[in-house]
C-alpha cells in the first residue's frame, strides 16, 4: 500500500522551475509558436525503481542564436544541476545525486539561425514526507 504521506511531484516542472530560478533563464517544459532567442526545455525521458528511490532522467536542451551563446547557456544548466543535489529539496523531492548520463552534445535545429545543444541527467530522488 502507498504511503499517504509521501507524494511525487512532477519532476519534469519541478527541475524546470529550479533551473530558471538558479540560472535566470527562460525555461519551458514544452514548445510555444513563438519562443524567446535563447531558452532552456526541460523533459523527463524516463527512468524507474521502486520503493522510496528513483532515478528519473532528464533531458535538458539549450537553445541559443549564436554557438557561442548556446555553450554559455549549456554551462550554465552544467553548474545548476551539478548543485541541485545539494539544493535543500527545492524542488519538492529529495535529490540525493545527479549524474552526468550525456553531456551537452550539439543537436541541429530545425530553425538554422538558431543552435541547440542537449544533455540527459539522472537524479536519484526520494518524496518528500507531505505531513
């Protein structure tokens, strides 16, 4: 039976949220028609477990309209998530570690005035108790 008093929160939003917070940038967990010259998507592309700990991943891509500005922006997300662990459950699940699964890669996108580059992280996380 599920304990009532731990809940999960929609990490996808949650890591969102923390990244816009830390780094001041603009981030999205889906695309709108019209979308800023620089900007940051997050997406939960799976993971798994059982019990109290999990690993999710996370896919977090960096949109710039310059190379240069696209790695500014992807070492920002760099340091963010490498401190989320140490974050004090900001984003309302405890985040005992985060890992490097593929660093930030150049990605072509669909718009050529424009460079994108991704990255997949996977946090091992424990609910935070609600009561």
């Amino acid at each position: 039976m599920a304990d009532p008093t731990r809940r999960w929160v929609n990490l996808e939003r949650a890591v969102g949220r923390y990244l816009g917070d830390v780094t001041g940038h603009l981030v999205y967990t889906e695309s709108a028609s019209t979308m800023p010259a620089a900007y940051v998507t997050v997406e939960r592309v799976g993971g798994g477990g059982q019990g109290a700990d999990r690993d999710v991943d996370i896919e977090v891509t960096v949109t710039a309209p310059t190379r240069p500005a696209m790695w500014d922006l992807a070492a920002d997300v760099e340091s963010a998530m490498d401190a989320l662990a140490s974050a004090d459950a900001t984003t309302g699940v405890y985040v005992d570690d985060v890992a490097t699964a593929f660093g930030f890669a150049s990605d072509p996108p669909p718009d050529p005035t424009r460079r994108r580059a991704r990255a997949t992280f996977t946090l091992t996380v424990r609910p935070m108790r609600t009561a």
